[in-house]
C-alpha cells in the first residue's frame, strides 16, 4: 500500500501548526523522536557542526587515498558494511543517522540530510545527485515562519538502483530489488521488484 507523504508530524501539533506549548522536551530529543523541533539548538548545533567537520576533510581527498576515506566514512557515518564505496563530494545533516550496508556504491553528490534516520541495506546502487531529504516544514505558513521542522525517515531496500537525480522524499520506503528511473521523484513507498520512474514516481512493471 503506498502512503501519501505529504502530512505533517501528528505528535502534539494542534489545528494552528504549532507543537503543544505544554512539551518541555528539548529540541534535540524533539528531532530525535520525528516532531516539530527548532533546529538553533547548541546541542544540534555542536552535532551537524562535528559532521560537516568530517564530511568537508572526506570531500577533500583523492581517489589514492581509500584507507583514509573509510577512517572518515566510520566516523562520520552511523555504519557502513564492507566494500561499500562513497564517491566524494557527497552532503549530510548529521551524519550518524546514516547506516548503509555491504558492498554499495554511490556516485558523485550524494546529499543525505538525515535529521531522520536513513537506512541503506546490502548491495545498492545510487547514481549521481541524488537526493535523500528526511527533513519536513509545516503547511501552515505561521510555524514555518517560526522554522519549526520535522523529519520522516527514509528506507532503501537491499540490492535497490536509483539512477542519477533521484529525489526520495520523507518518510518514504523502496522495496529490494526495485529499479528507480534516472529523474524520479519518490514521494510515496515503492514495493520490492519493480521499476518505477517519473514524478510522482509511478510503478510501470515488475522485475
């Protein structure tokens, strides 16, 4: 069944847009849970700053020096398997919300901004500037004023090819083995073996 993903996070958002003002949480553990969260928090700060750290000294190296991309790739990474390979430059959020599996590989100008969990299993091919987008604003044009955000998180199936200039948007899931055409726009959850192109993204066969 596919999702409509264009809905805003539900936990404690009243009919304004706004979260409850009776939430004492701090943003950090808002972000962490998929609510409205305001993103100038030190400790966010402090995260994406460390992040962006690693992925500007990973951007910077050359294709000689592979032991020291994985040394980057392992600490700026929640996980990545064995063989996977990153092509720099690629762009993250956070860094530590991205776990990718064995034997993938990604082509240049990945961007992953994983304010939300990104999960990339075994055996995947991306191609070239494609987009991986967890974070979601409000509808209402008053809370996204105020830049109250969200995220939803992204899955990508083992042994799954997204050709280059894929958009997966928030909160959606691809099935393994599932073909996503070059251009695609994924705003809805793709099922295990088939093909999909276009924008929106449509299911055209089976594999």
């Amino acid at each position: 069944m596919t999702t409509d993903r264009t809905t805003q996070p539900t936990s404690g958002v009243g009919p304004d847009g706004y979260p409850d003002p009776a939430d004492t949480r701090t943003m950090h553990t808002r972000m962490l849970a998929g609510d409205l969260y305001l993103a100038d928090d030190p400790e966010i700060g402090e995260t994406s700053a460390a992040a962006l750290d690693l992925q500007d000294a990973y951007n910077q190296t050359s294709a000689r020096q592979g032991p020291l991309r994985r040394v980057l790739l392992e600490q700026m990474l929640g996980s990545i398997g064995a063989g996977s390979e990153i092509r720099p430059p690629m762009y993250i959020d956070l860094g530590r919300n991205i776990t990718i599996g064995a034997r993938c590989f990604v082509n240049f100008n990945l961007t992953a901004l994983d304010v939300a969990a990104i999960t990339i299993g075994d055996d995947v091919l991306i191609g070239p500037n494609v987009q991986l987008l967890t974070p979601t604003h409000p509808v209402e044009p008053a809370p996204r004023r105020d830049k109250w955000e969200a995220a939803k998180p992204i899955t990508i199936g083992n042994n799954v090819w997204l050709g280059g200039g894929v958009i997966v948007c928030p909160g959606v899931t691809i099935g393994e083995n599932s073909v996503i055409g070059a251009g695609a726009v994924v705003s809805r959850d793709i099922p295990a073996n088939v093909v999909a192109v276009g924008n929106p993204a449509r299911v055209i066969r089976s594999i």
